[in-house]
C-alpha cells in the first residue's frame, strides 16, 4: 500500500484515538469531581498531554463531551441502505446498525447522561443535532428523490433526529440497562407508523 493511501488513513486513526483518550480522561475526571470543578489544564494533565494538544482536538471543554464519531456511522450507515427501501426504513436500519458499531457504549453513556445533567452542555446540544439534521437531510432528499430544502425532507430528518434523541434519553432514564439500539428501533416505529413515504 502506497503512502499516499496509507499515510492520511493512519493520521485519521491516530486523530480518532487521541480524542477518544482525552475524552475519557475528561469524563473519568468530571465523574470525580464535578463537571464545573474541572478545569482544561486538569484535563490535559490527566490524559498527559500539553493544554495546547488539548486544543487542537477540541475547541473547548463542552465540546470534549459532546463530540462523537458516531454521527459519521448514522450518515454511512443510512447511505449504505438498500435504494429500494422506504425512506424512514432505510434511516431506521442506519440508526440501528450506527447503535451496534458503538465500540465503547459506556463512553456513550456517561457522554450522555453528563449532558443530562449540566445545563451549558445540553443549551450546546442543539447545535449538535443541527449539524447532524444538516449532514442527513440530503442522504435523506436523494431516498425521497426530492431537494434537499423542501419541507418534507427538512422534517423528516428533523423528525428522525429527534427518535433518536428521545430512544437515547429513555436509554438514560433506565441507567443503560436496555440495549440502545432496540430502543432506537422501538423510537424510529413510532415515526415510521406516522410517515407514508
């Protein structure tokens, strides 16, 4: 395999485990103590690294609780979908599927429940779930063969974001005893009993 091909990939991966080590040092260390408690320095000492480093992966200390990688594996997965299913199947199956690849669900867990609890990250939750509405309302305008600004299109994929949203807070509510992605599924019927695509 060529540098060309290998070299970006492997920057990628290594991005992708810096982030995750940070993040988990920060969500061990707001579990100590608090989340208001902690500070960037604090962070980056307990994941070794320079405040500096900190930065470059992440803008602030919100946002090292509210990134996931996960929203890339709903748009793959939703995009992967057979052209033949029905619009809010196809977005169904992704989520499910996006659920089952979750390498680290306590990660998932703790990330959420946090937000749950610390008013200034869930006020910056809303942007978080518009950036995922705008990566998905065209996948879902090329199921629906229609433009990706029509109402429609805008609502459903608001509409679906929002499943999602509500099967993650009743994950949550149970302290992470039923499986996510079950509760996705139950969630997305529930929109798909409401949708005639």
């Amino acid at each position: 395999m060529s540098d060309e091909v290998s070299g970006p990939d492997l920057r990628a991966r290594r991005r992708r485990r810096a982030r995750l080590e940070i993040q988990r040092a920060a969500l061990r260390l707001f579990a100590e103590r608090g989340y208001e408690e902690v500070t960037v320095p604090q962070i980056a000492a307990a994941a070794e690294i320079s405040a500096s480093t900190f930065f470059r992966h992440f803008p602030s200390k919100e946002d090292v609780v509210l990134h996931s990688e996960d929203d890339v594996l709903v748009v793959r997965g939703i995009a992967a979908q057979p052209a033949e299913l029905p619009a809010v199947e196809a977005i169904r199956r992704g989520y499910r599927e996006a659920c089952l690849l979750v390498e680290d669900s306590a990660l998932l867990y703790q990330r959420s429940l946090l937000i749950r609890r610390v008013p200034a990250l869930r006020a910056k939750t809303w942007e978080r779930y518009r950036r995922i509405i705008d990566a998905l309302t065209p996948v879902v305008a090329q199921r629906l063969g229609a433009a990706a600004g029509e109402l429609g299109v805008c609502a459903l994929t608001a509409g679906c974001v929002a499943a999602a949203g509500a099967a993650t807070d009743r994950w949550v509510d149970t302290g992470g005893a039923e499986r996510l992605a079950d509760l996705v599924d139950e969630a997305f019927g529930f929109v798909q009993s409401s949708w005639r695509s």
